[in-house]
C-alpha cells in the first residue's frame, strides 16, 4: 500500500511529522488528538477548581453521563493517577452509581451501612429519580446533601467528604464521612499551670471548637467558616459572642479574611496573620497566639474575636495590646493577692529582659553614672574583647542554644546544656574573653525573657535590647534615652487592628491600667474592657438582690 496516497487528506505528506509518515491515518488521527490532550494539559493554568472544571468540561454543571464525570474528575482531580483517590462503581437498585472518595479520609463503618442498606434495594423500591429516592429514604446517614456544581462536589471531596454519582442524574449526594488523623488533647508546653486544666487545642478544627463548646454554652457563640487559599482551601473559623462582641469589628476581620487571595496558607496562622493584620516588618506580635481552651473562653467573655485556622493547635485572638501579652492564666488560677504577685514578678522580669543590659553597659562605659553604694558594678579586671562585643556574642550564643534545644532529641538536651554552661562559659570567662557579669546578667536577662508568656513578644524584645545595646555604646547616655523614647513612640503608633497597643497606658485609662497592674477578685470585676468595644460591657448585674439581668440579645 502506498502511504503517500492514503494520506493524501493530509496534503500528500505536506505537514505531516517524520515519525507519522508510516502509520495509518487511524494511527496519525490517535497520535494528533493525543497530542492534543497532552498540549491542553500542560497549558492549563488554572487559580481555582472551578476555572480547572470549565476548562475542561466549559461548564461547571455536573453531567448525566457517568462517563464524563469520571474523565472531569481524571483531569482535574487525579482520578486514575493519585492512589488515594477512589471512585468505587456499582449497581444500586438498577441504577449505576460512583462513590467518590479519599481513602485517606473515608470513615469505613459509616461507609459499610451506607452501602449495605443501598445493596438491599431492588428497581422496583426506586423511584423514575434515584437520587431523590436515595435522599429522602434509603441513606442512613444524617450529614447528607445535594450539590449541583461539580467545582462545590470536588472541593468537599478534598475536604474528606464522599460523593455519591448516579447515572443520568446531575446532582450528586456528598455524605460527611470525614475521619481526620487526630491526636489527643494535651497540655501546651507554651502555656503550663500548676492547677488548671490539661487539655489544649490540637491540628483539628472540629476538636478545637468542641473544646470551647464545653466551655462557652450560649446561644450566641457563633462560628462562621470559610476557606482561604486557591490550592489549600483551608478552613478558617472566626469566632464571636454574637450579642457582646463589635459588630463592626466582626465586619471588617471577615471582609478582610475574604480578601486574601493567595495559592495557600500551609503554616496556617501565621500566614494568614500576615496576610490580614501585620503584613510589614513589625517585629512586635499584633494578634495573641493561645493554645489553650478555657484562656480563648475568657478572652471571648471578654468581647475579642478569635480566629482559628484548621490544621494549627494554636487560635488567633485580637485585638490585642502589649500589657495583653504580658498576662498568664497561671495569674488567674491563683487568688488575687498571689495572682498580683505573679504578675508583678512577670512584669519585672520583662522590663529585666529589655533594660538591664544596657542600664548595666551605660554605668561600665561611664562610671560617673553609678548611684551612691553601687560602685562594685562593672568589671574589676581587663579582658581582651570590648564589652559591647562580648554581649553580642553571648547574644548570639544564647540564640544558637535555643535553636539547638529546639532541634536536639530530649534525651540528649541535657548534655547539650552541659556542654553550653561549663565548657563554653566557664571556660571562656577563664581565659580571658568574658567578664563574668557579662555572662551574669545576659543569663538573668534570658530568663526575664522565658518569663514573657508570649513568645513572639519575647524576641521582639530580644531585638530591642540588641538595639539598646549598640545605641549606648556608641552614644551613650543619649543613645539610651533616645532609643527608649523611640521604643515608646512606636508601640504607641502601632495598631492592633485599629486599637491602641499600649492601652490602658496610652490613651491613659487609670481604672483599666489598675485592673492589668493589679489581679482584680472576680467579683470586683463587674465590667468588660472598653478597649474591646462591646456591645454589652457588663459581666454581671449591679442588683444588690442578685435578679438576674436581661440579655441584651433578646430586645
């Protein structure tokens, strides 16, 4: 047979690549449209499931033709190629139908009953709409519902659900039958207490809001969900006491929530703090970051929003100020005399973190400074690297243990301690290169600054004091005030989402200033902060008979 001559609907061979000059026109027709497929795919630049099926299918209506829907979900979501997902055919009732699943996330008992109820029905027990039929009787499950956008069918795959597809039907069934690798609630280490409760958020959003379920049991505690992210789709929760909270406030932690449009935020919280809140180089935290139920109940008690992002064991909670930061739960779990000790001690522990080491270098570098009776400060012999530089390698130092703590095996922690303390300050104040009140104060300086409950305040506090530090050595006194004023200035000019960060102290509020400076007993705390805004500022009734107060929610 002569080639040319067959392929001559082809221009007698004009146009026609090398390597299909000698198939059959059968064969150059399966190549080109192969070719084809592979050029649309590699072309597809789609932002979202739902571009990624119009692009495909030109519609995002689900088809009556299991066919088309299997070869959509094949392009789009990996049916055929990702192991873990499964599209299980069957006959039910003499009707074809698809499960569609994440083998990851399927939950097989609710599965099993789904299924075997299904396989007990005959053609005559369905209806001329199967899926109806299906809905209204046969499926014991109670989270079920219809979807007629294969985009909305997808997205609830990928979040765990199972679809169910049935020929000649454009809706589909999505059944909740999610079961999320989960681990047990425990204590955070961030934020222990030695009475209190043991149990702290965990990566899963379900549990999380459960856990301040049991703790908050009104009506008007309300959670609203959404996803952020084109390519993770990942669950964001805003949560509010309907009735206490600024609506206005509510509005706007929405609204921007709804605008971020990114591929994804992989590191949850974090990521997204930075895409709605502290989105330049603040170092100083803007939102406070809390593992543990009953501290979010009360900050909610409070009027605060509160963010939780599916996948952290950590919520959001803002707005927030410094002297917010600088509180414990501990505090509260104490009575009001002790809680008020405790806290002056943290207090005094983080302004030890920010100001002892410059106050200490400002009196070395000019001895004229030293108050009466205090003339033993400083070193009492020369050593061979200038001051300013031995505190910022033992800044450094510091900072490299902490990291490597991070990183060592538990077991071995210990004896990376060991080693940090005696061979490498001891031994370096024994040959000369340390002072040993350098190494002193930077260690009492350390621990001020484990003190801080939040860790993020902690290092920016780090940073200040670096800064302190390189402005008394080079300008001395004046370095040192005007690098003060300058911390002061840019706490204030900072907003914690429209808020005054240094509330209560600027704008000064003595009576909330009082409350942060003194644990207050509960029952003397009959007031919610007004930095919060709320809606309904009481916590409880000013009646001297105790009749319970109206809720404001209710008028």
């Amino acid at each position: 047979m002569d080639v040319r001559s067959d392929n001559a609907g082809h221009g007698s061979g004009e146009g026609v690549p090398e390597e299909l000059m000698h198939k059959t026109p059968y064969e150059i027709q399966k190549e080109e449209e192969r070719r084809a497929y592979e050029k649309k795919k590699q072309d597809e630049m789609s932002d979202s499931v739902e571009e990624s099926v119009q692009y495909w299918q030109d519609r995002d209506d689900i088809s009556a033709r299991m066919s088309e829907n299997k070869y959509t979900l094949k392009q789009v979501l990996g049916l055929g190629e990702s192991f873990d997902v499964n599209m299980r055919e069957m006959v039910l009732g003499g009707k074809n139908v698809g499960l569609l699943m994440l083998t990851g996330f399927a939950k097989d008992e609710i599965l099993l009953e789904v299924l075997k109820r299904l396989t007990y029905l005959t053609p005559d027990q369905i209806s001329g709409h199967a899926l109806k039929s299906y809905f209204d009787c046969y499926i014991p499950h109670i989270q079920v519902e219809k979807v007629d956008k294969m985009s909305a069918v997808i997205n609830k795959v990928l979040t765990g659900m199972s679809a169910l597809f049935v020929e000649g039907d454009r809706s589909v069934l999505v059944m909740d039958t999610r079961s999320y690798p989960v681990r047990s609630p425990e204590e955070p280490s961030l934020e222990r207490v030695v009475r209190g409760s043991r149990d702290g958020f965990t990566e899963t959003l379900l549990t999380n809001v459960t856990l301040v379920r049991r703790r908050i049991r009104d009506p008007g505690l309300k959670f609203e969900i959404m996803q952020v992210g084109r390519r993770t789709q990942t669950d964001v929760c805003v949560v509010y006491i309907d009735d206490i909270v600024d609506k206005v406030q509510v509005d706007s932690v929405r609204e921007k929530i709804k605008r971020v449009d990114i591929d994804g935020i992989p590191a949850a919280d974090k990521q997204l703090e930075e895409a709605i809140i502290n989105k330049g180089w603040n170092p100083f935290p803007l939102v406070r970051y809390s593992e543990r139920p009953d501290v979010t109940a009360s900050h909610l008690l409070e009027g605060r929003v509160v963010i939780f992002v599916d996948t952290s064991p950590s919520v959001m909670i803002l707005p927030t100020t410094f002297f917010d930061l600088c509180e414990h739960a501990e505090e509260n779990r104490q009575t009001a005399f002790m809680g008020t000790y405790l806290r002056w001690v943290r207090f005094a522990g983080i302004l030890i973190s920010l100001f002892l080491l410059p106050l200490w270098m400002l009196m070395v570098i000019d001895p004229a400074l030293k108050p009466a009776g205090l003339d033993f400060i400083g070193p009492q012999e020369n050593v061979k690297l200038p001051i300013i530089l031995q505190f910022l390698l033992i800044e450094l130092g510091v900072d490299l243990l902490r990291m490597a703590a991070v990183h060592t095996p538990t077991p071995l922690a210990s004896a990376m301690g060991l080693i940090a303390a005696i061979l490498v300050g001891d031994i370096a104040v024994k040959t000369g290169y340390f002072v040993n009140e350098v190494v002193l104060y930077m260690a009492i300086a350390a621990i001020g600054m484990f003190a801080t409950p939040s860790y993020e305040l902690g290092l920016a506090n780090r940073l200040v004091r670096l800064f302190l530090l390189i402005a008394v050595a080079i300008f001395k006194v004046p370095g040192f005030v005007v690098g003060t004023t300058l911390l002061v200035i840019a706490l204030t000019i900072h907003r914690s989402y429209n808020s005054s960060y240094l509330w209560p102290f600027i704008p000064f509020n003595a009576k909330a200033l009082g409350n942060f400076l003194f644990r207050m007993p509960l029952l003397e705390s009959k007031k919610r902060p007004s930095f919060n805004k709320t809606r309904d500022n009481t916590k409880m009734s000013d009646d001297p008979d105790g009749e319970k107060r109206k809720s404001k929610k209710h008028k």
